[in-house]
C-alpha cells in the first residue's frame, strides 16, 4: 500500500462543489417552507408534476446531516494511511462548538430579547432555555421545545458528533462494513420499536420519536462511509474517470428524485407505517454519498450544477440562512406582510423571505461566527473549511480532501 510514502499536508483547496451543494441544501430547506406557508399547491410544468421538488424541500436537512458525515470523517478515514496523524479530540470537539454554539447562542439572545422588550413571540420558561442552551431539543418527554423549531436538528446533529469518535474505528479496511451493518441495524432497531409505541399519537409526536439520533444513523454512517472510500481511492492513485463519476453523481440524484416522488405520493400513509418510514432517510443517505463521493473526485455534473459563486456564497453562510429563515418567515406572517398580494404568492414571499435570512446569516457570519472560528487558527478567509488534507502520491493524481465543516 502505498501510504508508507505518502506525504500529508495542509493546502487551502476547497472542495467547491459540495459548498455548493450545501448552499443548495439550505436553500431548499426555505422554498420547503415557503412553499407551505404560501399555501401548498401542485407546481405543474406542463403534464410534468413537479411539486416534490417543493413538498420534500426537507431533504435538505439530510444533505446535511450526510454531508457533515462526510466532512467529519475525512480526518479519520485518513487513519487507514499510516503516515496520518491521529485526529485530536480536543481540536475535534472545539471546532463542533465553534461552528455551531456562536451563530445558535445569538441567535437565542435576539429571540428572547425581542420577546422580552417588544413582544415578539414568548419568553421561554427556565425550563426551556435551559434545555434550549444544552441542545436537548428533540429528546421527547425528556427535552425542551425548541425556541426556533427548526433547530430541533441540532440535536441530532450533535448526537452524531458525540458518536463520530467511536464510530471511525471501523474505517479501516476489513472492517468499515460493520459500521454499514452496525447503522442499518440500530436504525431499523429504533424505527422497529418506537413505531408501535406512537402509532396512535398525532403525527408531530410520531416525528419526534422517530426522528432521534439512533433513527437517523444510518444516513450519517453512509457519509462516513463515502469519505472512507473517497480517502482510499486518493491514497492508492486511483485514476479520476470523469465519465464514471459522473454516472455516479447522476445515479445519486436519480435515487434521491425517485424517494422525492415515492414520499410525495405516499404522504397519506407514510406516518401510518409505511415501508418508506423505516428506510426513506437510509436510502437518502446513501444517494447523497454517491453523489458526495463523485462530486469530490471531481463529477463535471456536479461542477456544472453547484460549483458557482452564488451558491458557493450560499454555502459559506448556509448555517445562519438556516437558523434564519423560519424566524423571518414568522414575523412577515405575524405582520401579515404578504396579505395583500392576490393568487399565489410563493413567487413574491421566497426572494423576500430569503433576502432578509441571508442578510441576518451574513451579518451573524461576518460578526460573530467568524472572528470565533478564527481562534486558535491561522487567518483564513473560510476558516470553517479548514482542516488537514491527504496529498495523493507524487506519481498519481494529486487531490486534497474537502474541509471539515
């Protein structure tokens, strides 16, 4: 193996199209809810039906929680090259609360200020804010309601970041099949068991118990995954074939289009017991690994369709747009801002909507997320893609590994 004689260093090269990518994930994330918000509909282009694409916007959410995997993992995955060095955990655990309290915990304080001093919205109980503060969002009986409903994700997110560590000993060779295994497993065990426990509830119960971590890690084990073959194809020069990552790319979004439809369509009996239920977020997982491991072994699909500027930019800040959006969406309701538009008014309220939540994630980015991602580093334009990157031998193509999150 050739990992002997590898030379590892750290470059400034940024995957750009899975920035991309990420700034496209956010963005769906907002027409899902303004689609909503400005009453759903069906989105016709001539016989073709395409409001999947605005009923599952969701999904964004699981590119990111695959996407995070992928990034995260890179530096484990680099283990199996035995010249890498051992992932810090310090450094590691530092830079999860870097990335993700600063822009949170702001966010918190200008809610619960505006509540206190103009009325907008509630005053949490200490109870709330309590549980708020320690991400236990989504933890049933046992959690809080989350303050901005979207961030309930954070908390499953979070949990993954807890297990990451523990998981990465099977990327190895021989062995990253039972981290497979071992997710598909304790995934199915979740959904299986919980299931019946809430069948009867009302369906945002039957979210929230689905939807915690252990019901969830199998589409964070396929990024993991997808970064430990993406590190294994750089350390052993593998050669690129555009062609074959492109297919790989468009096998991806084909998967990902054909869960889209089959969710839309299955909606009425989907939270009943559906098999889409127990497998959806899984098979998800694994069409956003194809894609992420094309993507980063250079796909010109996914260049074409994601690498550019406006959504790489969307991507640098797509943490705030996320945090911001819901809130944004709520106070223009609340205002009833839009009242007054006659027929439908998706088209006027999502370029309003995500105007103001990217000048809020702007703003947060530029001064307070980023003079905090900063510390401890060298200046970097992008310091939340920094990390360690694996050169490829000198005799084969060289590549670097996309930045952690």
């Amino acid at each position: 193996m050739p990992a002997r004689s590898m030379a590892l260093q750290s470059r400034d090269a940024e995957l750009t199209a899975l920035t991309g990518l990420r700034g496209f994930a956010a963005l769906w994330v907002v027409v899902y809810h303004v689609w909503v918000e400005a009453t759903p509909r069906l989105i016709m282009l001539g016989p073709l039906d395409l409001t999947p694409l605005f009923s599952a916007g969701w999904a964004g959410v699981d590119i990111f929680f695959t996407l995070s995997a992928f990034l995260l993992s890179l530096p484990y995955a680099s283990r199996q090259l035995e010249a890498a060095p051992r992932p810090s955990l310090r450094t590691y655990w530092l830079r999860r609360v870097q990335r993700i309290l600063p822009a949170y915990y702001g966010q918190l304080a200008v809610l619960i200020a505006l509540a206190a001093v103009a009325g907008i919205g509630s005053v949490p109980t200490l109870g709330q804010l309590l549980g708020n503060l320690l991400l236990l969002n989504n933890l049933g009986p046992f959690g809080a309601a989350p303050i901005n409903p979207v961030t309930y994700t954070l908390s499953i997110e979070f949990g993954f970041y807890l297990l990451l560590p523990l998981l990465a000993y099977w990327l190895r060779p021989g062995r990253w099949w039972w981290l497979a295994l071992l997710a598909i497993l304790v995934t199915q065990a979740w959904r299986q068991l919980v299931f019946p426990l809430v069948a009867h509830a009302e369906v945002p119960l039957r979210v929230i118990a689905l939807e915690q971590m252990p019901g969830r890690l199998d589409q964070f084990a396929a990024g993991m995954l997808a970064a430990y073959a993406y590190t294994c194809a750089v350390a052993r020069g593998r050669p690129l074939h555009p062609g074959r990552n492109d297919a790989l790319f468009v096998g991806g979004m084909a998967l990902l289009a054909a869960l889209l439809w089959a969710s839309h369509y299955t909606i009425g009996s989907y939270w009943e017991g559906h098999p889409l239920l127990f497998t959806w977020h899984g098979l998800a997982g694994l069409a956003v690994a194809l894609m992420l491991y094309a993507a980063a072994r250079g796909s010109r699909v996914a260049s074409a369709l994601f690498d550019n500027a406006p959504l790489r930019r969307l991507g640098l800040i797509s943490f705030g747009v996320y945090l911001w959006h819901f809130p944004v969406l709520h106070w223009l309701g609340n205002a009833h801002a839009f009242d007054a538009i006659s027929g439908y008014r998706l088209p006027w309220m999502l370029p309003v909507v995500l105007g103001l939540a990217c000048l809020l994630a702007a703003l947060s980015y530029r001064w307070l997320e980023l003079p905090v991602l900063r510390l401890g580093r060298p200046r970097s334009a992008r310091p939340q893609l920094h990390t360690e990157m694996i050169a490829a031998p000198a005799a084969a193509p060289v590549e670097d590994a996309a930045r952690s999150r």
